[in-house]
C-alpha cells in the first residue's frame, strides 16, 4: 500500500511539472514569444553564475566534510607511498588552478556575455599567438607532472631491496592465502596441478621441493615495521587484485602470470590506531578487480609490528608441510639422534633423504 | 571534375526523387520501419537510445538502492525481480549483473548507437549537402543488426543464470569460466554475440559515414568549410571502424575460450575445486585487445559532442568557432593518439614499468589537444552575443563537465598516482563526469538544437531548463564525493562495503548519492516526456531557420523529404561560422561572397 502511494505522488509531482510546463508554453505565446525568450535569458545567465558560485563553495564545503576521511591526513603508511602522496599534492595544484580559472572563466563569460540589444558579437574567428599560447602552457605544465611521475614510477615499481622480506600472497575465490618462506628463506615451487582439497593442499604447493617443506601458510599477513617487504602475487582461478590502500600499493593477481611489489611499512598497526583515532583500525588488503559474487568481501588482514613480535609470530606459526604431512614431521625423530645442531640441520637431511 | 560528376548525378537523383514521389506513397513498413532514409534511420537509433537509456539509467537506480543502505529490504523489488531480489534484497550476483549491464548498455548502446547512430545518420547529409548517405541499404542494416543485437542483449535478461556479470569490460577468465560466476554461462555467451552483431552495426555504419563524407559533398563544401560536428563525425567514425574488429577479433576469441576449449586467456587455473585442463593463455591478452578498442571508445563517444557542442556553442554566441583549424587539428591529434594509449588502463597487471612510462607520457599528451579545444570554447563565448538555448546551456554544461573530468584524467594517465587511485571511485567519478555525463550533454544539446528539424516541432523550454539545472547540479553532486571514496581507496564494484574498517564511514555519503541519482533520474523522465510528448503536440516549427544558423541543414523545408532538398542541392561558398561579421548577423554557408566582403 506504502509503495502504491509513493508511485501515486511521484505521478502527481510529475503532472503538476508537466502541466506548469505547458501552461508557461501558453503565457509565453500570449506576452511576446520575443520578450519571453530575453526574460528566459536573463534568468539563466543569473543561475549560471549563481551556479558557479555555489558550486566552488560546495566544493569547498565537500572538502571539508570528506578529506579527513580519506587516508591522506593520516600520511602514508609506507615509505614509497610518500612519494604518491607528494605527486597526489603536485597533481591537485596544477590541476586546481587550472579548474578554477576556466570554470570561472566559462560561467563568468556566459553571464557577462548574455545576449543584450546593445552589444554586438565581436567577429573573432582566430589569433594564432593565442592559440600557441594555450598549446605550449598546458604542455609544459603535462611535462613537469610527466617528470616528477616518472621518477617515482620507476622508484616505486624498480626492483625490491635485496634485503627485503619475501611474502607470497595468492588471492582465490573469494579469500587471500599468504606463504612465509620460512628459515631458509625460499619459497618451495607450486604447481596448479597439485592442487588437492581434500588433502589441504589447497594452494598446489609441490611437495616434492624440499624448499617447500619449511614454508609457513597463513590467512593473516604479519609484516615487520620498517623493513621492506615484496609481495609475489598469484592468483588461482581468476584475477583479483591485490589493493593495499593505506600503503599506497596495488597490483593485480593474475593466474599463470606472477606478479610483484614491494613497499616498506612506516608505522605498526598499533600506532596508525592512535595516529587515525580509530581503536579498530586494522590495515586491510582489498580485492581491486571484479572476481565473481563475493568480490566485495574479499577481505585481508595485514598486522604491521615491531620486528620482535613479527619473529614471535612467525615461530608460532607450523610448517604447512607438517600439518599435511603429520608423519613426515622431522622434528621429533631429528631430535632424538642430534640435540645440538642449529634448527636447519633436520632440514638439511631431510633434503638428502626424502 | 569530380565535383561536376557528383553534380550531375545529385541532378540525376533530383529528378529520380520527383519521379519517385509522384507515383507511389511510401508504405508504413517502408517508412518508418524498413526506412533507407538517412533521418528516419536516425530517429530509430535516438529512439531505441533512449529507451535504452531509460532501461541503463533505471538499473543504476536499482543498484543505487543496495548501496545507499546494504541492510535494507525493499519488498516491492521481489515482486519485479523475483529471486534475484529475494526478501526484497538485492542478490550480489544480480547487484554484478546490473552494473555489468548499465555499463554495456550505456557505453555502447546509448553512447555509441544512440548518439553517434542518431547524429551521423541524421547530419551528416543534411549538413555536407547530400540527397541521402552513400548506401542508404548498408544505413538500414546498420541500424537493424543493432537491433538484433539490443534484443539479443535484452533477452540475456531473462536466462535463467542471468545476464554477463563481469563487469562491462568482461575480462577472463572470469568471463571465460562458468563455474567462476552465473552470470559466466549462457548470459555470457549472449552478450559476446551481441557484441558481433552491435560491432557490423558499428562497422556499416562507420564505413557510410566516412565514404558520404569524402565523396559527397556539395559543391563548394571543401573538407575545411565543413561544420565541426561533420570532422568530430568523421574521425569519430575513423576510431569505430579502425578499433571496433579488434574488440571483435578479442570477443571471437573468448567465444572460442568458452565453448571450444581454447586456451587464448586461460593458463594455470583451479577453480571452483576443479583444475582446468588450459595452458600457455595470457588472461592480460584480452586486456589489451578489450583497450584497443575500449580506449578509443572513449573518444567514439565523446567526439560528437565535441563537434556538437563547438557548433552550438558558436550559433547561439552568434560568433564564429574559435580557432576553426585548431579545433580540427586537435580532433585529428586526439583520434591519433587515442589508439596509442590504451594500456594507461593496465598500469597495475604487470606491465612492463618501462612500457608503462611511454603510456603515461603519450596519455598525458592529449590534454594538450584537450586544452586547447577548452581555450577555444571559451574564447568563442568571449564577448559574444549569447542566447540561452536549452542546447546552448547543454552544450556550456558539457564545457564545465568535460574540464572537470578531463582534469581528474590528469590524475589517473599518471602511472605512479594510479597505483592508488586504480579500481577506485576516482575512476567512476573521473569516467562518468567526462565521458558519461559530459556526453550525454552532447547528446541532449544536440536532441534540443535539431529537434524542430527531426520533427518539425519544438520542445517545451520550461521543462528543457528544469531538465537542464537539475542534470547538471545533480551530476556534480552525485559524482563529485566519489572523488573523496575514490582518495580513501574505496574499490568500484563493491556490493556491501559495511564489513570494512577503512570504507564504511562513507555510509552517510552513498546514501545521499543515492537519492540524487534518483532525482536525476526522475528529471531524465521529464525529458522523455517532453520528447515523445512534442513529437505530436509541440509547437510547429514555422521558419527555416529557426536559430539563425549558417549550415545547410537549415536550408531544407521544414519537414524534409527523402532528398532532402526538393530541388537543386544548394552551393556552398564559404565556412558555416559567418556570425557577426561585416556587421551581418549570420550569413549561412550558401550566400555567394560579396565583393566588399572583408576576409577573415
């Protein structure tokens, strides 16, 4: 019944419109299709530059209401991400002025010019210093913004530290899965073809690569603060994307095709909770292109900390190989025979006896 | 001694027509449906636009609803949308399938059908001087494959695992794989034959265009003296007929992906528990071939109501263009280099950061011919004389929208702040404002300029201007806080965003845009009103030239016929923007030059 009423109204406010319209149509016949036509004119060129000036206010007034819930008070929260922020900064300047002259310019012009009995349009088909005017400011405008996006272009997406932490990040439908190289530090080789739910090889790691077998499998991503960190991305099924906004990063994860980035975490997620105000702010990872119905609940969780509790973390965390393979677990017979070897030795006789 | 040929055969066909007219009426069928004239043609295109408008724009305010409050139930949606809405909630994958097709809708049935279908059809001969386009029989077909496609389009509607819900761009392989998405089986299959079926449409379209163009002008009408909207025409035929085979060529091949087991896009892939038997594909493969034309598309759609809205702008400041030459060169500049820019939409696959850096510098170059086209229109409004016409105001909002939209693609061609704003409501906000909204306006200033000489009739102003005022202050209200959503990384298609820490404070502002929307909707309602409403009761139109204007289109009798001009095509002796000069008002294109006349 609700909704019969609101579709009565809504008819209604569009009668009465269309019946205002038609009745205007009528007086405007009977004072002076020519005098209408001029008092038309003159209230347009007023709403025009009303228009201007309420909409730069509004602009003004959206800036306002809306910036500080953009992440860009806050800062980045990566190092590299600073030098978006900067070019983000450089880009509104240029482009700001720009907006405001010509917007101002093409209200204000059709405002002053409006059409009067008085003034006669001036012929002024072309000026050529003009015209090279505006070709060659804008260019070397284009330039500068060219230059300064290229150098951190090349920054940001150059080549990782070799120091830098590796982490796996695979995005699937609809989750992420991260992989932590573990003690020796590689990755162990994947092949799609391993995959095998059942047995909880869900990411088609290859067994059969020893480097596999020390390799941490995670929902949650533990970064350390301050140390650079490079993302290899996958994807399983189609292409999602990994969008990390508070760092600045982005990059596709596409199947059959590895991706990377790298960034470096400025502050723990302990501290953006007091840097954004925000007692549940967590950093999240977002899925960035389309990927199926659950698209938008593709969430990741990414815990930055100081690099002890990151080691605290990672020690607590076991081997996927062992949680799938409980029998093969070395750690208990290894121990029985060497007590005082360092913790990669089980390791490395593993690798000649597999 | 071409001109002379095409004289006589322009003589030719006047007589042929006289003939023709005197012995028998054309039937309804021949007329209005099965029509080979050029403006009857173009009516049929702008009518299926706007009903596909209608059905586009209807659709964003449904997924509009979703995100204004993702907890609410709207009972009445279950009764129209059955289970898709079950519990009167909207279903995510119906939610995809909405926003797949309001993008496939408007970006290619309404934006490119409907406006350049309607306007190239409709301007072209009238404008160059010519009795009907090069293959009236290629024109018709043109316009009936888009109409198997749109019907093949909207039955997808109806299959029972939904319409494709991949997004517009339809990228595999979710695209490729049914057991990725509903909307990946036969709905899918739909939309890539549909997509053939509108890509001839585009194509015999395009090659008519470009062929009446080169070959048929009037005598006099050198390519320099043609109005702008006929360049912006031509290129923008040039961009569909050069990028349009490669989408096709890209669609073929997914079709192949899909039903014949090929491994084109698809490698390396487990889905839904199942290990795909595909290898060695490239998923980023479909990207660039999807940008090879979807980049250019970008222009398909927004030439036209560049070239429109330089010819209006300059009628109704009663002043000629400003800086003519510019104007085309900038045309032809854009059309060059938007074939050169398309991977500036795949800076985060992967790409090469090398590949990368010549994107960016060749994207960022064509605010350079943007800029100047900017310039221009406002010098040419620079101390005119100016009526506010409904397609006056139209044609300034399109100048106010396109520099707002062109500055945020500033932001977006620079690879390094993509990274950020990449997948984000900055690129809505960006792509509606300059390529949506902005066309559109084009769109309407051209419906409102030419309607007294489609129909004969005008439309009521009162509702043009309320059309106007709330279309333009809706759309910045609706489009400029994403800018906001976009800055905080909040991701475009998202069904729900209230699970996320970072994206939900923006609750208050998506359900304000919401209710715009709707008002901006409702306004658009009144235009179809009008529009339909006048084409039987509007005022008659009771002059040639009821704006004054120089071109030749206004030299025809008020309800042209096939042929356009009952007798000898008129000839042409100078450019189409004589406003204001030697003291003269107008002097349309086929008075003969004075010998006092001063040059310009």
């Amino acid at each position: 019944m609700k909704e019969l009423l609101y579709v009565a109204i809504t008819v209604m406010v569009f009668v009465v419109i269309f019946q205002i319209a038609k009745a205007s149509e009528y007086v405007s016949v009977l004072k002076g299709e020519e005098k209408t036509r001029k008092q038309n004119n003159k209230i347009n060129g007023f709403l025009f530059i009303t228009f201007l000036i309420l909409g730069l206010f509004g602009a003004w007034y959206c800036n306002e209401l809306y910036y500080g819930k953009t992440l860009f008070p806050q800062g980045s929260a990566s190092v590299e991400g600073e030098k978006i922020d900067l070019m983000l900064y450089i880009t509104i300047a240029v482009t700001g002025v720009v907006f405001v002259i010509t917007q101002v310019l093409l209200f204000w012009f059709a405002f002053k010019y409006q059409e009067s009995d008085t003034k006669k349009a001036y012929y002024f088909p072309h000026n050529t210093k003009l015209e090279l005017l505006w070709t060659t400011v804008p260019a070397i405008f284009l330039t500068i913004l060219v230059v300064f996006g290229l150098k951190f272009w090349f920054k940001i997406t150059g080549d990782a530290p070799k120091e830098a932490i590796v982490v796996e990040i695979t995005g699937h439908q609809f989750a992420w899965d991260m992989r932590y190289p573990g003690s020796d530090g590689k990755l162990g080789k994947k092949n799609y073809k391993l995959y095998n739910n059942p047995s909880g090889n869900t990411l088609g790691v290859d067994f059969e690569d020893p480097e596999s077998w020390d390799d941490l499998h995670t929902t949650e991503m533990h970064l350390p603060l301050g140390k650079p960190v490079k993302l290899v991305i996958n994807a399983m099924d189609v292409i999602h994307d990994v969008g990390l906004p508070h760092f600045r990063m982005k990059m596709d994860a596409v199947p059959g095709i590895p991706t990377t980035l790298w960034f470096t975490p400025k502050y723990t997620t302990a501290e953006m909770k007091k840097r954004t105000g925000n007692p549940n702010f967590v950093y999240e990872i977002s899925c960035d292109q389309i990927c199926g119905k659950g698209h938008f609940s593709m969430r990741g969780i990414i815990t930055v900390e100081s690099e002890a509790d990151y080691n605290k973390w990672l020690a607590s965390q076991k081997p996927e190989y062992f949680t799938l393979f409980p029998s093969k677990n070395p750690l208990k017979k290894e121990s029985v025979e060497t007590d005082s070897t360092t913790s990669t030795k089980p390791m490395a006789q593993l690798t000649k006896n597999p | 001694m071409s001109t002379a040929i095409l004289n006589e055969t322009a003589q030719h066909e006047v007589h042929g027509e006289a003939h023709h007219e005197h012995h028998h009426q054309e039937t309804f069928l021949t007329k209005y449906i099965f029509s080979q004239d050029h403006k009857m043609i173009a009516k049929q295109f702008l009518v299926t636009g706007i009903i596909w408008a209608f059905i586009g724009g209807l659709f964003s305010v449904v997924f509009r609803l979703q995100l204004a409050d993702p907890n609410a139930t709207y009972p009445f949606l279950e009764d129209f949308l059955g289970h898709w809405a079950k519990g009167g909630k909207l279903q995510p994958e119906f939610y995809y399938a909405l926003v797949t097709m309001h993008g496939t809708i408007l970006v290619f049935f309404v934006l490119t059908a409907g406006l350049s279908g309607t306007f190239a059809n409709f301007l072209i001969p009238l404008q160059i001087g010519a009795r009907d386009m090069a293959s009236p029989l290629l024109n018709m077909l043109s316009y009936w494959f888009f109409f198997l496609a749109s019907i093949i389009m909207l039955s997808s509607l109806f299959v029972q695992t939904g319409p494709a819900s991949g997004g517009w761009t339809i990228y595999p392989p979710l695209s490729a794989l049914g057991e990725a998405s509903q909307g990946s089986k036969i709905g899918m299959d739909l939309w890539l034959v549909s997509m053939a079926m509108f890509i001839v449409s585009s194509l015999l379209g395009g090659l008519n265009y470009i062929t009446t163009i080169l070959n048929m002008r009037t005598k006099g009408m050198s390519m320099t003296r043609m109005p702008l909207t006929i360049w912006a025409l031509f290129f923008t035929a040039v961009l569909g007929v050069l990028s349009f085979p490669v989408l096709l060529s890209g669609a073929i091949l997914l079709l192949f992906d899909r039903n014949l087991g090929t491994s084109f896009y698809l490698s390396d892939i487990v889905v839904a528990g199942k290990i795909m038997p595909n290898e060695g594909g490239s998923a980023i493969l479909f990207q660039h071939l999807f940008w090879f034309l979807g980049h250019p598309e970008v222009y398909i759609i927004l030439l036209p109501a560049m070239g429109m809205s330089s010819e209006i702008l300059s009628v109704n400041s009663r002043k000629p263009i400003f800086g003519y030459m510019a104007m085309v060169g900038s045309l032809f500049a854009i059309t060059i280099l938007a074939f050169l820019v398309w991977a500036h939409h795949m800076f985060v696959t992967g790409l090469n950061p090398f590949l990368g850096s010549v994107f960016v510098l060749l994207t960022l170059l064509i605010a350079v011919p943007s800029a100047i086209k900017v310039f221009n229109w406002l010098t040419t409004l620079w101390r005119g004389n100016i009526r506010f016409t409904p397609a006056m105001m139209f044609a300034i909002g399109f100048v106010s929208l396109f520099i707002s939209g062109g500055l945020t693609g500033i932001f977006l061609g620079n690879s390094a702040l993509d990274i950020h704003l990449h997948d984000t409501y900055f690129v809505i906000a960006h792509f509606h404002i300059v390529m949506g909204v902005a066309s559109f306006f084009g769109l309407f200033a051209g419906v409102y300029h030419w309607y007294p000489k489609m129909f004969g009739r005008y439309l009521n102003n009162t509702l043009s201007y309320i059309h106007f005022w709330i279309t333009i202050v809706g759309a910045y209200l609706i489009f400029w806080p994403m800018h906001y959503e976009g800055l905080a990384g909040m991701p475009r298609r998202y069904y729900d965003f209230s699970n996320w820490e970072s994206f939900k404070n923006f609750g208050g502002l998506n359900q304000f845009i919401s209710i715009i929307a709707m008002l901006v909707f409702a306004a658009q309602i009144l235009f179809i009103i009008n529009f339909f409403y006048s084409i039987w009761k509007g005022r008659k139109v009771t002059t040639l030239n009821p704006w004054n204007a120089n071109t030749l289109e206004w030299t025809t009798p008020i309800r042209p016929g096939h042929g356009n001009w009952p007798g000898d095509i008129p000839e042409v002796h100078r450019w189409p923007y004589d406003y204001a000069k030697d003291g003269k008002d107008f002097i349309p294109q086929d008075v003969p030059v004075g010998d006092d006349e001063s040059k310009h």
